[in-house]
C-alpha cells in the first residue's frame, strides 16, 4: 500500500455498536458515509480489523469495548471514524495520516489477543487486518462496504422479527439532558450505596473483617427512580458523560456529609477523567487529607484502557499522595489482558459467575489459578459473591478478599449474633 503523512487535526465522531430495531446499522452509516467520501478521498485511509475470525473465547462484549476504546484517541487526532459492525469487525478511517501512524493502534490489539493464532497471522485475505488507501483502492473498498451493507440487513431483517415491545428505550441527548438536571436537583443520598470487601479470618469461627467499604451509586435504583423507562447503559459515550456527572455529586456528598465506614479505608468507583478536576481535587483537601485509613480509587478497567495515557500520568502521584489504585470490573477472559504488577495497580477485582464452575472454566483452571498467582492472591478481590460456591471457588485459588450479597448476608448475620449476646438476660 502507498503511505503519505501529514497533520491535520478535526471533529470526533465515533459511530456507535450495532443496534437493531428503529436504529440504523453500522454497514448502512458505514455505506453512506463511504459514498460521500468519493469526491473528496484523497488522502483517506481505513482499516479493517477482521475480529469476527478470532476464535470465539476472544469475541465476547468486553473484548470489543476494549477494541473499540483502543481507537479512541486515534478518532480525535485523525478526523478519523470508526465503525462496529454486527459481526464485530471494526473499521476504522482516517485522514491526513499514513498507515504507519495507525499501526501502534492496530499492534496494540495484536498483543491484546496474542493468545489467539489470528493475531500472527499477517496474510491480506486470512489475517488479522485489511489495510486500504482510498485514493488508489476507492473502489474495492466501496464495493466491500456495499457487500457487508448487504449482508447485514438480511441479518436485522431477521432480528427485527422478535417482539420487542417490552424493550426500554435508549438513552439519547435530550433525555440525557434531563437526566442531569434531575441528578443536579436530586437527594443522591437515597441511591449512594455501601458495599463492604472482607477477608476471613483464622481460627474455628472463620469471622469475616472488613477490609474497606465501596461507596457507590446504585445505577438500577437510580434509573427505576427517575427514568424507569430508560435504558441508561444503551449507548457507552452516553453513559460515561452521565456517571462523570454522577462523580462530582458523590464527591460533593463525602464533602459535605459526616459519614461512617466499618473498616478504616474505603473506596470510590471514579472515571479516569474525574482525577484531573476541581471537584476530586476538594475532595482531596477536605475528605483524603484528614483521612486515617486509605482511599482506594476503583477504575473500570474498559475506561483505563481507553485513557491508558491518562492514567500513566497520574498514577504514580495519586499513590505518592497516599491514594490506592484498583482495577474494577474484570471478567476470567480479562484477567490475560492486565497485568496488575506492569501496571503498579494494588488491587484487581473479578467478577464471580456462575459459569466459572462450568466445564469451560473446569479446563481452564490451571490457567486461571496461573493469573491469580501472577497477580499476587491477596491481591485479587472475587466480587459479585451471591452464593457459597462463590466463596468456596476464590478459595481453591487462594483468593482471600471478598465482596457481594452473600458476604453482605454474612456480615449481618454475624453483627446481630454480637448485638444478641451484649443483651442483658
């Protein structure tokens, strides 16, 4: 392929995962957008990145978020878009830049499905991706685009025929708009929730101590409180803007409020873009400062990866001040992209499911019981723990901190056996 560079920057437009139904499909948005660019192709480049060939362990919703966030600021820089489309190949086009410049993007996700033989394999027709340059290859490209156009209405045709009358409707601007009036005006208080993580301690009673408490805002009480029609979480960009919002209003509450924890430390789940404002930084002087015990920052892990920069910035001066760093929101698959140590986290949580006792989880145990060990098992927090299979399985892997309905339970069961025995008789 012929290669040119200069810069330029422009306008962000990330297009949005496939939805079915009354919204219009990646390939339509991708054709349209292909058609109109004939005029003016010059000095356009795109790639596609052929993830539907990976095996199918490594094609699951977190893999393509990941993917996807990987291109993030590749969009910004480039004039670039990017689009998802139903088999969840991305496509990603871009102005002013040559190919080289993208590549460390498309490197990245190599290394991140490196387990996969897709990954090494470099051919144009079977490999992992397709580059095109547009000013000498327009026409292949717009027939490509008509193709998978084509192939992937014949598919929402099909999908269309489900009832969806009981679906909630996505979020959009204007409802979002109103959504942050109501959180501005609303008592946040009623939907902060307080979530203990324990260890279990030694001996006969095997008591549990908590660790740390995790402040949060509960996102289905909220939504069923002022939007119960609404789905919140139906598109990613949405969503994200609404719980940055949602930070400065739990950060104002700790400000301003007397709370308690049970344990001496607790925890916040905060985007990456919250660290950098006023808000946190009121925080620190009012809240952390005075503080006797750590303040544990959660990050989701997809928000990390898509501001990895972001996070390489400020990580090492939130720990110098005395912050802790966990990684949130892992699933088994995910624990082979992060590397906890590399990434001088102190704290890693896993999501329990039901499926890790299945006989795909069964085969892959070793390995699993390989990444915990990498990771340091006191390290690893097992949340979401709804049931004592929950906690029996993060102990075959010498996991020892746990957080979710069931310890929840426990935990009151065993603080009213202590109130029952300070009775008198």
């Amino acid at each position: 392929m012929l290669r040119s560079s200069s810069t330029r920057s422009g306008d962000v437009l990330v297009i949005e995962p496939r939805q079915y139904g009354q919204q219009a499909l990646q390939e339509y948005l991708l054709l349209d957008y292909v058609q109109r660019l004939e005029t003016r192709k010059f000095g356009h480049r795109a790639v596609h990145i052929h993830l539907s060939r990976l095996k199918p362990f490594h094609r699951r919703d977190y893999h393509i978020r990941v993917a996807t966030n990987t291109f993030e600021s590749y969009v910004k820089l480039y004039v670039g878009r990017i689009f998802v489309l139903t088999n969840n190949d991305l496509l990603f086009i871009w102005k002013d830049k040559s190919i080289a410049d993208v590549e460390p993007a498309v490197d990245t996700l190599r290394y991140l499905f490196r387990d996969d033989p897709l990954a090494q394999d470099q051919s144009e027709e079977t490999g992992f991706c397709t580059w095109y340059n547009l000013n000498t290859e327009f026409q292949e490209f717009l027939l490509l685009c008509q193709h998978m156009n084509e192939r992937a209405r014949k598919i929402q045709q099909s999908a269309m025929a489900q009832d969806s009358s009981d679906l909630l409707q996505p979020i959009n601007a204007d409802n979002l708009a109103q959504l942050e009036d109501t959180i501005h005006s609303a008592d946040l208080s009623e939907h902060i929730r307080q979530q203990p993580v324990c260890v279990f301690g030694k001996g006969e009673g095997r008591e549990l101590h908590p660790v740390f408490d995790e402040f949060f805002v509960s996102i289905a009480d909220l939504r069923n409180a002022i939007m119960p029609s609404i789905d919140l979480a139906s598109n990613r960009w949405l969503f994200q803007h609404m719980t940055e919002v949602l930070d400065k209003r739990m950060l104002n509450y700790l400000c301003k409020r007397t709370f308690r924890t049970h344990a001496s430390s607790f925890s916040l789940n905060l985007n990456l873009a919250t660290l950098t404002s006023k808000d946190f930084e009121r925080f620190d002087e009012i809240v952390r400062q005075k503080w006797p015990g750590n303040v544990i920052i959660e990050l989701n892990q997809v928000d990390l990866f898509s501001n990895l920069e972001t996070y390489l910035n400020v990580r090492d001066d939130f720990q110098a001040r005395g912050y802790r760093i966990l990684i949130d929101n892992l699933t088994v698959e995910a624990l082979s992209f992060v590397d906890r140590k590399s990434l001088k986290a102190d704290f890693i949580k896993v999501a329990w499911s039901q499926e890790m006792t299945d006989n795909v989880i069964r085969k892959k145990y070793k390995e699993l019981d390989t990444l915990v060990q990498s990771s340091g098992r006191e390290r690893v927090i097992l949340c979401r723990c709804d049931s004592a299979t929950a906690i029996k399985f993060g102990q075959s892997l010498g996991i020892t901190l746990f957080q979710g309905r069931y310890i929840d339970n426990m935990i009151a069961r065993q603080r009213a056996a202590k109130r029952a025995a300070k009775r008198p008789v």
